[in-house]
C-alpha cells in the first residue's frame, strides 16, 4: 500500500463521506479503491444506525418541535456515526438541492422524516425521489401546494420544481410553470392534530381529487390530462434535468461550481465531466447509484483532491471523527449541532428553497473564526483517542525533528497538501523548541503538547479548510 | 370503559394526568415515578437541551420531580410542588433516569450522566449524595433505573457498563453482578428495574429485547419476552412492574400504529397475556386547559378525521404499579403525561352470546 493510495482513500472518503481516521483509511485503502467505493454505494451490507440510543438519552430528539435551533442534533449523531457515510453524505446532498426549512415548516420533525426519506432513497432512482418528494408534507407546506387548488391555482411548488430540483432557469417558460401546477393541484397533506399540549404528530399526504384540476394541461410541448407523476415524467426526460443533477452532483462530490442562479448563463469548470455524468443519468434512467458510480471511478475525480471547500457540516462532522470522542450522546449534543450553524449552516434550516451558497461564500471572517477556533480546540485536546493514536503513531515513526514532527502530523490529518511556505511556517513554529523526545514520561509529555499545537496550527491553515 | 380483558383479569382504562409543561402543571418527557408517602407521586422529568450562551451544565430545560396526586378520576389530579432542576451541583440532576422511596418515605434519584444517587426528603429538600462508580469498577457507568426492597436495600442498573450494583440507602456498596452479553445473565443496556413482594428482582434488558428476572443475589431465574414487534414480544423494553397477584408489566418502545410503544403483560409464570396500547381517549383535565385557551387549537382539533394518535403511548418509559389502589401507572414519556388503568381480578367474562 502506498502513500499515494492513501491520500486517494482519503480523497474519497472526505468527498463519500466525512472523512476517515488512519486506521480506517489502512483498512480500506487494503481493501481497495474499487472495492471501497463498491461498499460505500451498497449500505445496506453496513449496520444501520441504531436510534434507540438516542431516544434513551435525550427522549427530546424524538419530535424536538421547534426547540431553538436543535432540530438536527439527532442527524448531527447519525452523520457522526453512520457506518453508511455515503448514504448519510447523500441525505446532506439532497437536503442541500430539496432545501426546506424549519423557519416556515416550523415542525423539526417533519424535516427529520425528509431526511430519513433522502437516506432511504437518496441512492435510488432520482424520480421516485422527486416524485415522493412532491408527497412529502414537508415540502408541500415549505412550498405551498396545500395553497394550490383546482380553482385557485399557486404556482410555488411548480415553479421550484423546474427552478430548482428538476431543469434549472432557461429550460421552461412560464406557462410551463402554471401547467406543471395545475397537474399538482389536489396534493396536500391531510389535517393533524395541532401541536401542544401533548407534543406534535405526524403530518400524511393526502390526495383530493375533488380539488384537482382534471383538465387538459400542455406542458413543454406535451398535451394530455396530466397529474403530478406525469410532469415528473416529462421533466425527467429533459436532458437539461440530467445536466442539471450532474452538475449538483459534480458541485457537491467533485470540486466548486459557480452558485446555482449562474448556472443558466456561466458553462460548467468542466464541461465533459458534466456531460458523461449526465448521459449516465439519461441512460440510466436516472440511477443515482450508477452514476455515483462513474462519477467516483472517474479521473476527474481522482484528479480534484482539495478542490471544493468543506461546507461547515463536513467541518464539524469531518474534524469530530478524525479526533474521536463524540459518539456518545453526551450532554451538551444539541449545542454540539448548533456547530454548522455557527459557521453559516442551519442545518434543517437553509436561508431559503435554493439551499446555502458554497464554495468560497462559506467563508466569511466570522465564519473563518468559527471553522477555526471549533477545530482547533478539538485537535488541541490531546486527550481525544483520534489525536493519541496519531500521537502513538509519530513515536512510532520516531518523529523527533521539526521536519519529521510537521511531515508526519499533515500526513495523518489528511494526509494533508500545504504550499510551501505554510510548511516552512510550520517547521519554524516548532523549531523553536528543537527537537522532541519519546523516551520518558516527561518528554512525552512535552511531545504530545508539542504536536497539539502543531495540529492546532495546521487547522488553522487555508488548506484545512478544503476537502 | 373497558379496554382490554383476559383470562381471569381485566384493564379498565381510568384517566390520564399531564401534559406538557417545563414545571408546574405538567411533566417534560417524564421516565420514572414512584409512589410515596401521603399518596404522593413523585415524577423524574428527563426534560430537554436549549441553547443559550451558557455551559453545558446550565443548558437544560424541564428537568425536575414533580409531586402530584392522582385523584380517582379525570379531574381529581392535583399538582403538590416540583423539586430539583437541571444541573451538576448538589441535587441538582443533568440525566435523571430513575425514583425509589425507602420505608422512611426518603427518596432516591439517580442519574445517569453524574452517576450519582441523590437523596431527598418526602418534601423534597435535598439530603446528600452519593457515587455509584465503584474504586474497583471504572469504567463507564450510567446509573439508570433504581429498585428498592423490602429491606431498604437499594438495586441500581447502570446502562452503560451493564451491571445491576447493590448498595444501602447511605450509598455503601454491596455488590453486583452481570455482564455485556446476551446469555442467561448476562445484560446488554439494563434500564428499568423493580422488586417483587417475594424479592426476586426483574430487570429490562433494553438492548437484548427481553425482561430478565433475577434472585436478590443476581442469580438468573427466568426470562420474560423476546426480540420481535409481534403479540407479546418485545422490541427495546424500558421498565418492569410488578402486582401483588405476580402479574409482570413490561413497557417498551414497540409500534402500535401510530406511535412507539406498547405495555405488555405477563402472568409470573412468563405466559403472556395481552398488550396496552395506550387509550387516552380524552385529553387529561391539565391538557384541556391548555386546548380550551387556544381558539385555533380547538378550530385545529375540529378538523381531524380521528384523534386516534393522541390516544396511543409514545414511548412509553416506566410502568409503576399502585398496589393500594390497584391501578397501572404508565408514564408516556413523549407525551409528558401518564395514563392509568385500573385492574379487576378474578373477572367472569359473560358468554359469548347473551
């Protein structure tokens, strides 16, 4: 196994999921590229996620209602520990796309059953996805298509449909919009009992064909009396749909693409990888597995390590299980989830239905701090099991030199690529105190202080900040 | 009304008592209760996290005892005084899992993120501390659902090392046993645990889907239930109570339609019986005061097809058995309330076709 293998696991674990500890990166890298990305895209061979944990220590995730701002604590545990890091990497991929929000939902756990819908389908076909994403109560309120009657038409849901999860502006004109809405008039979600004073229940689907227009509708170019599942069939045949999910999918996996709104007018970085992704999706018939598939097997890939910016949850998620220490619910978790928000994403609460800007608009001074000050105080805390087996690992290296010291800690935080100078910098900080020892309690005790600041310094890098 | 009868029993479903509320009136995610003295129930509160700008230690929300009385019907509930709030410092409780009250009325209350048992008066007022994380065994420890006998010798589970640890009531340790696995014996995330009046001790085996019923000393007698979401099996068990007459009441986390959560009911001997799904059928007086505040709520409520779902158990984390009175307590924990049944025994059914 070489070191290049290595980074490569590592490249694809960061993008297929939240990254991977040193051992698990051996492990898999042993196993094979291949072979790993076979076993990412087939979750169902892993143990699934065991919720009654959860719901043992903090009952209050079960429906969290609107409590401020904790409503992704149970996801944030699930990403946490997930042995489906693709699958869960996924749900973070549709709820990016199918943004919808607590702010107007304002039921934590309708947005719960989004997420547990994008787990269970996120890999699947991408119509049956959108069409149950049409069902879902969430949406249908986020979207106001309980609003869109047969006699009174709202066009929301139809138009973000086209807008945003399906072809993107410029492939449709407004009486497209209006047709596509007709066809959904009827889906709504049936009454529930109203939250408090015995907590929140379940919202349903329900479809009233007394309040659908059954009518004729003519939509890009097809005439017929069409229900949703009909325009959902019809948009998917668009190539424009397809383009449009491979360059989300080449956003998200492979390396930063201008912000959604340009897409209509700004060609993609990389145009051929857009169209193989999207001719896999046609040709497949929208098989999201297959495509991940080629996508992940591809050079274009291989080749865009460090080429995207980690959203904050791949910040948080990504940092807490390099270092370890966060499995258990402990106290403190719905703080813990507040973390993303901190640094610009609420999770289950996107600023709006086109989800949150990436790339280099994650970044603000406030932002920056904030992935900066949460990282380093994990990486600093020796104590972590993450950062003792990388201390482990430096001793049995003999990392005794500054040089030694800085080459061995990027290797086992990424292994990590920094420019020349940022190394330099690195070796000078560590310079100052000359070389490390191993050999007594003392010493090694020094050392691994030594190298908490040394992991301290490297998060904090401008590299750090890419996956 | 009548709700469920078999062979020679038979469950009346009574009332229901709560809502939610983070004090006063109301419990928040309530998992454990106990009866005390003076016909007092006194109710731990899991409560929930919030945020604000505060240490982890300060954060929570809703944790507490609550005292209230039952009342024979809806209506006749009353709410005494709550005790205790969220916190690490002396009384205070950050996780508090499970109740007992010894012969003198004293009550004990552990929690299973300090590890600790805290003691408090039938008032309430706090009297000490004590650790359960024994010298000789480190390690994890989550001092989960807690069991007093006959004798005021307390049983604590710990749910994260799997153990059952025997102390007195002044926190001297007695002994243990078990270990991880899912053998005769051995636990897997034990959580609720009672005495019977014989003082042979039932614990549930959360994780290993099964209520395990043990000597005193912790030698393994018979097991109750196993993993499955079919008629009397059991799928993540919480709690265990048992009656005067030897009928055993395991609640768990098992699907009834609409929400989580079922209490089942063995005879001593491990047959089963039937299942309580939840029958709330009304909304408890402390919870309709709450609808009749609130014109939308009611204009909301107007519109259901069925309010079928707030009838059933969420979650349901304790089960305690009021001898006295010859009721079931069952604490609903999603929906911070407990319903009641009562039991008539030696019940005649009339033919079939009178």
């Amino acid at each position: 196994m070489g070191q290049d293998d290595i980074a490569l696991m590592a490249h694809l674990v960061r993008r297929a999921g939240f990254g991977a500890t040193r051992e698990e990166l051996e492990a898999r890298a042993a196993k094979g590229y291949e072979a790993t990305v076979e076993e990412l895209l087939n979750p169902e061979n892993q143990e699934a996620l065991n919720r009654a944990e959860m719901m043992r220590y903090h009952p209050w995730t079960w429906r969290p209602g609107t409590l401020p701002g904790m409503g992704a604590a149970e996801w944030l545990h699930d990403m946490l520990n997930t042995k489906r890091p693709l699958e869960e990497k996924m749900a973070l991929f549709w709820h990016q796309i199918f943004a919808t929000g607590v702010s107007k939902v304002d039921h934590y756990d309708e947005l719960q059953d989004m997420v547990v819908l994008f787990r269970e389908k996120g890999m699947g076909n991408y119509k049956e996805l959108l069409l149950e994403l049409a069902k879902s109560p969430a949406m249908i309120y986020w979207l106001d298509n309980c609003e869109n009657h047969a006699d009174a038409v709202n066009e929301n849901w139809g138009r973000e449909l086209l807008e945003l999860f399906s072809m993107g502006v410029g492939n449709y004109t407004e009486v497209d919009v209006r047709e596509a809405s007709r066809a959904f008039t009827g889906w709504t979600i049936a009454p529930k009992l109203p939250r408090g004073p015995i907590g929140r229940f379940d919202w349903f689907f329900e479809y009233r064909d007394e309040d659908h227009d059954d009518t004729e509708k003519t939509f890009l170019g097809e005439t017929g009396n069409f229900d949703g599942e009909d325009i959902i069939d019809i948009v998917c045949r668009q190539p424009a749909t397809a383009e449009f999910i491979a360059r989300h999918l080449y956003n998200f996996f492979v390396a930063d693409e201008p912000q959604v709104p340009a897409w209509a007018v700004t060609p993609p970085n990389d145009q051929d990888a857009i169209e193989l992704l999207a001719d896999t999706l046609l040709e497949l018939d929208y098989d999201i597995r297959a495509t991940l598939r080629v996508l992940f097997n591809s050079d274009f890939f291989k080749n865009a390590r460090f080429a995207r910016l980690k959203s904050p949850t791949e910040v948080v998620v990504g940092t807490l299980r390099l270092v370890g220490g966060a499995e258990f619910p402990a106290p403190g978790l719905g703080d813990l989830s507040r973390q993303p928000c901190y640094m610009g994403q609420d999770l289950l609460n996107p600023p709006s239905v086109e989800g949150w800007h990436t790339g280099a608009e994650w970044i603000n001074s406030g932002s920056l701090m904030r992935r900066v000050n949460f990282t380093a105080d994990l990486v600093g805390d020796t104590q972590r099991p993450g950062i003792q087996d990388m201390i482990q690992r430096l001793k049995e290296r003999g990392a005794t030199t500054p040089e030694q010291l800085v080459d061995g800690c990027l290797d086992l935080l990424g292994p990590l690529e920094v420019a020349d100078e940022s190394r330099k910098e690195l070796v000078g900080f560590v310079s100052e105190s000359g070389d490390v020892a191993w050999d007594t309690w003392e010493n090694i005790a020094a050392a691994t202080g030594r190298v908490g600041e040394l992991l301290q310094l490297i998060v904090s890098l401008r590299e750090y900040q890419y996956a | 009304m009548l709700t469920e009868t078999v062979a020679g029993r038979t469950y009346d479903y009574s009332h229901s008592v709560g809502r939610g509320s983070a004090t006063g009136m109301g419990f928040s995610n309530p998992v454990a209760a106990v009866l005390g003295k003076d016909d007092i129930l006194y109710i731990v509160n899991r409560g929930s996290e919030s945020i604000s700008n505060v240490s982890w230690n300060r954060t929570g929300v809703g944790a507490r005892v609550s005292q209230v009385t039952i009342g024979d019907d809806a209506g006749q509930e009353s709410f005494i005084g709550e005790f205790s709030r969220y916190g690490n410092g002396d009384g205070q409780l950050i996780w508090p899992a499970g109740i007992v009250a010894d012969s003198k009325g004293d009550l004990y209350v552990t929690d299973e993120w300090l590890n600790r048992v805290s003691q408090f008066d039938k008032d309430g007022q706090f009297l000490s501390q004590w650790t359960t994380v024994g010298e000789d065994e480190p390690g994890y420890n989550g001092s989960a659902g807690i069991a007093i006998d006959a004798d005021d010798v307390l049983y604590i589970t710990d749910g994260r090392s799997h153990k059952v640890r025997k102390f007195t009531t002044d926190g001297e340790f007695l002994g243990s046993w078990g270990t991880y696995g899912s053998g005769d014996g051995e636990l897997d995330s034990p959580w609720g645990i009672t005495v019977d009046s014989k003082g042979f001790v039932y614990v549930a085996d959360f994780n290993n889907h099964r209520v395990q019923k043990f000597t005193k000393d912790g030698e393994f007698v018979a097991q109750f239930g196993s993993h499955g979401t079919k008629r009397g099996q059991l799928n993540y068990p919480t709690d265990v109570a048992v009656d005067p007459e030897g009928d055993v009441y395991i609640c768990d986390w098992s699907g009834n339609g609409w929400e989580q959560g079922r209490v089942h009911i063995f005879d001593e001997d491990g047959k089963f019986i039937t299942s309580l799904v939840g029958d709330a059928q009304q909304l408890s007086t402390w919870a309709q005061m709450t609808v009749d505040a609130n014109a939308d709520y009611i204009k909301r409520r107007r519109e259901v097809r069925t309010t079928e779902p707030e009838w059933r158990f969420a979650q349901p984390t304790a089960v305690e058995y009021d001898a006295a009175n010859g009721r079931l307590l069952v604490m609903d924990t999603q929906r911070s309330r407990f319903q009641v049944y009562r039991k008539q025994s030696q019940y005649m059914v009339p033919q079939l076709n009178l």
